[in-house]
C-alpha cells in the first residue's frame, strides 16, 4: 500500500527489549522510503530514553532535520499529540 505525501509515522518501541545491530540497513532503508514517500512527521514511543538505541542519530543522518522527530513515554501521550 501506498501512502501519499504528508503522512506521519508511528513507531511504537514500548515493548522493545533490545535490538541486534543487523537491524540498522533495514531501518536505515526504511527512513529513506519515508523521506522519499514524502513523511510529514515521525512519532516515537520511548518511554525508557535510554533505550533509544541510536534512532536519534539515525534521524539526523537520514532526515537532516527536515522531518519533525517526537518522542513521548507512553502510548497515551503519543495518541493525544495525534488528534
């Protein structure tokens, strides 16, 4: 499926554990599709900041600062900046 301009992803880390290192082309290519696809926003949910796991570093190389990038801790938090 194909998503028009101005889309916001969301991507929910809330359960995540960790991640191995063989996970970055894949996610790396992602943001690109997203910044191709023409990705509006990107919303994260982190609640342990610690755990972000490099996708802060990730977002400056492959969104340059021209996708607006938030974190919020829960769910909750997330869903209300949405609507």
């Amino acid at each position: 499926m194909a998503m028009g301009p101005g889309f916001i992803v969301v991507t929910d880390l809330a359960d995540l554990e960790r991640m191995e290192l063989d996970c970055v082309p894949h996610v790396t290519r992602l943001m690109d599709r997203f910044v191709a696809g023409g990705v509006n926003k990107v919303v994260r949910v982190i609640p342990d900041p610690d755990k972000d796991i490099g996708f802060n570093l990730l977002s400056m190389t492959h969104y340059r600062g021209r996708i607006p990038v938030v974190t919020y801790r829960t769910r909750e938090e997330a869903e209300a900046a949405l609507t």
